[in-house]
C-alpha cells in the first residue's frame, strides 16, 4: 500500500473526465496507492464550466500552479501527470515534499519534430522518476527516445503497441483495461522500490 498523496494533473487537451484518467484513477486505488488526488488546472477548470475548448496558458504560468496545490498539504507526496501534466510535474522534483515523480505519456517532442525535444525538463530531477509510455507514442516513441542520454532518475516502462493515448492497436489482444491495469500495477511495483 502507498499511503502517501498521490497527486495526478490531466493532459493539455482532455481534463479529468476523460476515459483514460478516469480508468487510470481507479486502477491506481485499485493497485494499492491509498489517495489520488486530480490536479486539474485553472484553465481547464473554466474550459469546463463554459463548455469552450481553450489553450492553457504559458508552461511556465503551470508550474507554481501545480507547486502551490502541493504546498498546501505541507506533505512528502508524488506528482504525476498525463502528457503535458506529467512535463509539469517533472518540474517539481526540487520541492521538499516530492519524493517521486511519474508520467504517463511523456511529451518528449512535439508531433512530428524532434529537434524540438524537451530533454532538458527531464536533466534537472533531483527524485526518482517513472515514465510510462506507449512504443507507438508520436510525441516520443520507442525508437526515438532509446537513442537519447536520458537523466539516470528516469526509468522508462514501455507498453507495446500503445500510442500517446495508451490505445493498443488489435494484433496485441489488450483492450484499455488490461492496458491501464498494467499501467498502475507498474508504478505501484515501481513506487514501492522507489520510496
């Protein structure tokens, strides 16, 4: 069991209400982490209310967001993330209550251009860090990313056959439950070593 915080932040695009974040909150519980707490940002919190698509704000702007949801609770913690959630909490590794951090679906590039990589979010972890991430990923995928020099406080769980979304393509036999379920057995395993 894994009682200390767990707090999870929802990707650039989709908040807590999509399907993957909330199988993924359910299986987390499920696996044995005794809290998980959403993280939702403030522009995804108005994108909500008025039922309008909109862009969040300057990566920079998101960071003491995160950090002062965090600092509230005054406890060791791990920060987590989906996608531009996770780049966010990768970024809080040098605040005294974060003990770990975990993504899922890290955003290593954009689409398509990998000379805009953002390695160095990854260079400055002072903890231990889980990245989970489908072979298939377009923002980072198996052949592009194994051939980086990546920080040694990353480890990088690979799902076969899953792009950005954790969808696996049908040749594997896995439908998103058997894929999420692994998912958080993998970083109740990995958080067990790690804390």
């Amino acid at each position: 069991m894994i009682s200390m915080p767990f707090y999870l932040a929802h990707g650039a695009g989709a908040g807590h209400s999509s399907s993957f974040l909330q199988q993924l909150n359910r299986a987390l519980l499920s696996s044995g982490i005794e809290s998980v707490i959403p993280m939702t940002f403030d522009y995804m919190k108005q994108q909500e209310a008025m039922g309008k698509k909109r862009p969040p704000p300057a990566f920079a702007k998101l960071i003491p967001e995160y950090e002062a949801v965090i600092s509230k609770q005054k406890k060791s913690c791990v920060v987590s993330g989906k996608s531009m959630g996770g780049r966010v909490a990768s970024q809080l590794s040098a605040c005294p209550m974060v003990k770990a951090v975990v993504c899922f679906g890290f955003p290593f590039h954009p689409a398509g251009k990998t000379e805009k990589h953002r390695l160095a979010f990854l260079q400055a972890l002072q903890v231990p860090c889980l990245i989970v991430q489908g072979t298939r990923d377009r923002l980072g995928g198996f052949e592009w990313v194994s051939q980086q020099s990546i920080s040694h406080l990353v480890e990088i769980v690979w799902v076969e056959g899953a792009d950005h979304d954790f969808n696996v393509l049908k040749k594997y036999n896995r439908n998103q439950d058997d894929v999420v379920n692994e998912i958080a057995a993998t970083v109740v395993k990995w958080l067990q070593n790690a804390l």
